[in-house]
C-alpha cells in the first residue's frame, strides 16, 4: 500500500500522540463520506438552578427538565417541610448502605429547545418528599409525572441493588410510587394512580417498571411480561416475551419494551390491536441511551459516539449524527429532540464542577459552507474515552482547517457477537478503507497492523515541527 505524507499541524499531532496516526488510503484523498449526516452545533448556557437531574422529555419541540432545588437554609428555626434527596452512598461491610442526603425539592421545568430559557412551573407542588422519576408529555400540553418517595434504604444489601429492582423503578426501596397527570401550568392535578401496591395486585414477586402513556394507559413490566392497565388499574391485558424486559421506553405511538443488556437490546413496541409484543427492532451493541421520537421516527437511540432513528418503515436503524462531530460532548446530553427537518437541539449537563451547569445545543444539518475547507479525518475506535473525547470535541472546535470524524465500531457488536466492530474495522482496512487516527485501545491490534506496515510513522513529523520534540510524553506505545 503506497501511503503519502500529509503535513499535519501541531495541534493534530498534539492529539495524535494520544492515539495512534495511520497511514492514507491507497487513493491518498480524504476520508471516505460519511455514513450520517454532518452536523454543527450552537452551544449556549442555560440557566436552569437544578442541582441534580432525574427526569426528562421531549414533546413538539419543547424539552421538559425535572430535578432537585435547594431550598434556602433554615431562618429562624423554621423546619423545611420538602423533601429530603440521597446525593451519594457507601457500601458498608456487611453490605448494607449508608445514604447521604440534600435538602431540596422537586421542580418541573419546561422551555421552547429553539429560543429562550427555560421556564418553571411555578404551580407544581411534589408530594412530601418525592422526587421525579419519569415525565411523560402529552399532545394537550397535560404532563403525566412519576413521583417516588424513598423508604427502607437502610436495609437493602447488595443484592437487592444487583437485582435492578431500585434502578428500574420496582417495589424494593420506595415508600410510595404515585403517575400524577398535572395541567400544562403543573398547578391543577387531573389523575393520580398510585402503584406502590401494584405487584400485589398483579398477583407478582416485583414490578420493575411502568409508564403512562399520552392515553392514560399503564404498563406494568414483570420478568418477562407486560401488563396494560387502564388508569383504574383495571387489567386490560397481559402480552409476555422470551426474555426480561429491561425497561419500559416512550414510543411515538406508544410504548416498547427493551430486553436484553449493554451488549445488545432489543426494543419492542406493544401493539395494542393485538396485545401483544410487536416486531423486533435490535439496538448496536453499545446503545446506552434511548430518547423520545417524532413525527417520523418513533424513537433516537445513542450508541458509541452516534444517535441513530428508527422509524416505523424501515428494517433498520438510520445513523443520524455524530455527536462529537457536531461539537457536542455526549456523556452530558440528559435530553434531546430531532424534528423531521433535522433540525433540534440537546438540553447538556457538565457535573464536572459545582456547582453543575448547563447549556443547550442548537442542532442543524451543517450546510456547505461549515464543511468548505476542512479537510475530513476518519478516527477508528472501540469505544471513546471521555479524555479523547474531550480532546476530539477541542480539536473539531478550534481547527478551520480539519474535522475529525469519530467512528465507533462497537455499535457493531451484538450480543452474539462481541467481535462483529472489529471484524467489520478489518474487514475495511483490507478493502483499502484505512482510517487516519485509530484509537489506542486494547481492543484494537494495533501490533498487528504495525507489522503490516499499516501504521505511519509519527517521528519524521515530530522532528520537523519547531513546536514539538522527541522529549514529549508518548502516553502509550504499540
């Protein structure tokens, strides 16, 4: 394979010397298209005084916020009457736990994702000591809202954490569960159903999810079945899969059932016509994340550094996006929308320093004008590292002369097959398609392709450059 040497500036090598650089592709142009969409971003802060964030939505453009409030010290030996939040934990040596908990209460937030701030539903008042679990939006503008109020945490061991009961929103941990439907102004409530009791009345060991849904619908998750119920608690009907249902996600047009874990999931959409789990639509195998759909795609999903749609139509997922290709840092995006024009935005959350802050990130399909001029360089990576991610997102941000396009092939993976992302990067390389940066990831044989003369090598840049030399840190080595 003939390669030709690019001159690279300092900063690129500055970033190289954390990864490792390779050579061109036998044509030496630029990096092949890319597979989505390129994107840009518009980042500005957000003033929104939430200390922690536990809940979020997306509905018609409009991004809905729930979290914890300080509330202002005691005057006066004046008791605060809200409730009390655990903010960190410990695992004793027997295994119990110790909670450390914030003072503060539960605040509802709303704004417009394409202009202004947010704003507060001053109306909403949380029950004593609840906190917001889930937000469900409805198309009048209602919210339906999950509030739990913890209880018996003292007790729990390991293994009642391990069985995902507390995560995922069962019966093990919590005084109380009560999906409280409140006016769009959070003052008026419209329904209550209260399912703290609900696997007893299930007839069930445990409940480990629920949702309302925009017709005032309950789904029950059990081990592997889901139980709809109207807002009576009265059953409708009970539709059972093959494997344990995960969680309960919003769907455009319902709700879907994720099965499986970290290494493939599975989303299903409960088909109310025929009570039962509709047709499968498997998730790469680093999805993490599942936000709500639109108009036209029923639910977005990240995986590695990606967001991908999956609409109704289609056999398979679409990527969409990538994230830090358009400068934004995913580990911190709590909520986000797409509408069918592509254009949307991300609600970010930077708990790096506290107190946490905020911004809001304005997305658009990059016109011909943000890409003219920069030349496209592919990096290679088995899942990226919020330290390369950081220095990627600095990069893409600061060059006028380069972008670096992240492609992560652990989205490739499934559950049967933890090796399909690296099959697919070698089964590239062979074709000619060599990125320009791999990660230097244990994943990657990076010795492999060394002895196969695919790597460049970075010396010959480094002694050239006035700004750099051979006594810079080389933070891993093949």
């Amino acid at each position: 394979m003939k390669k030709q040497k690019r001159a690279i500036p300092a900063a690129l090598l500055a970033l190289c010397l954390l990864l490792a650089a390779c050579g061109d592709k036998q044509s030496g142009g630029p990096a092949e298209a890319p597979a989505a969409a390129a994107y840009t971003s518009e980042l500005s802060a957000l003033d929104l005084p939430l200390t922690e964030l536990t809940a979020s939505a997306a509905s018609g453009g409009n991004l809905y916020l729930a979290g914890l409030e300080e509330e202002p010290p005691e005057e006066d030996g004046e008791e605060i009457s809200s409730g009390s939040f655990a903010t960190s934990s410990s695992v004793s040596d027997d295994g119990g736990f110790t909670f450390s908990s914030g003072t503060g209460s539960a605040a509802l937030y709303r704004m417009d994702a394409t202009g202004g701030e947010p704003v507060k539903l001053e109306g909403y008042t949380p029950g004593e000591g609840a906190s917001v679990a889930a937000i469900v939006p409805c198309e009048d503008g209602s919210l339906w809202v999950l509030e739990r109020v913890s209880g018996g945490m003292e007790d729990m061991t390991l293994d009642d954490l391990g069985s995902g009961l507390v995560a995922a929103g069962g019966d093990i941990g919590w005084a109380s569960q009560v999906w409280r439907k409140l006016d769009a102004s959070g003052a008026q409530e419209l329904n209550r159903v209260d399912i703290t009791e609900l696997a007893e009345k299930l007839g069930v060991d445990a409940v480990t999810d629920t949702r309302m849904d925009r017709e005032d619908r309950l789904y029950a998750a059990s081990g592997a079945s889901v139980t709809v119920l109207d807002a009576g608690l009265n059953v409708l009907f009970t539709c059972k899969g093959q494997e344990t249902v995960e969680q309960l996600v919003p769907l455009a047009g319902g709700v879907g059932a994720v099965t499986g874990d970290g290494s493939g999931r599975t989303v299903y959409p409960i088909d109310l016509e025929s009570q039962s789990l509709g047709a499968s639509r498997p998730l790469t195998g680093s999805a993490d994340r599942i936000y709500d759909g639109n108009e036209r795609y029923d639910f977005f999903y990240s995986s590695g550094d990606s967001l991908y749609g999956w609409s109704a139509e289609n056999a398979a997922p679409e990527k969409l996006l990538s994230w830090s290709g358009a400068g934004v840092d995913k580990s911190q995006v709590e909520a986000m929308f797409l509408l069918p024009d592509g254009k949307g935005a991300a609600a970010l959350r930077d708990g790096r320093a506290w107190p946490v802050s905020y911004s809001l990130a304005r997305l658009a399909p990059a016109g011909a004008e943000d890409l003219a001029g920069r030349t496209v360089l592919t990096l290679a990576t088995m899942g990226l590292s919020s330290e390369t991610r950081a220095r990627v997102l600095e990069f893409n941000r600061s060059s006028s002369q380069y972008r670096i396009e992240v492609r992560d092939y652990s989205e490739y993976n499934t559950s049967g097959d933890a090796s399909a992302g690296l099959s697919k990067l070698n089964t590239e390389i062979l074709a000619g398609n060599m990125p320009d940066l791999l990660d230097l990831s244990d994943e990657i044989p990076l010795r492999r392709y060394a002895s196969r003369g695919l790597l460049e090598d970075l010396w010959p840049f480094i002694d050239s450059d006035p700004e750099l030399g051979r006594e810079v840190k080389i933070v891993k080595s093949i």
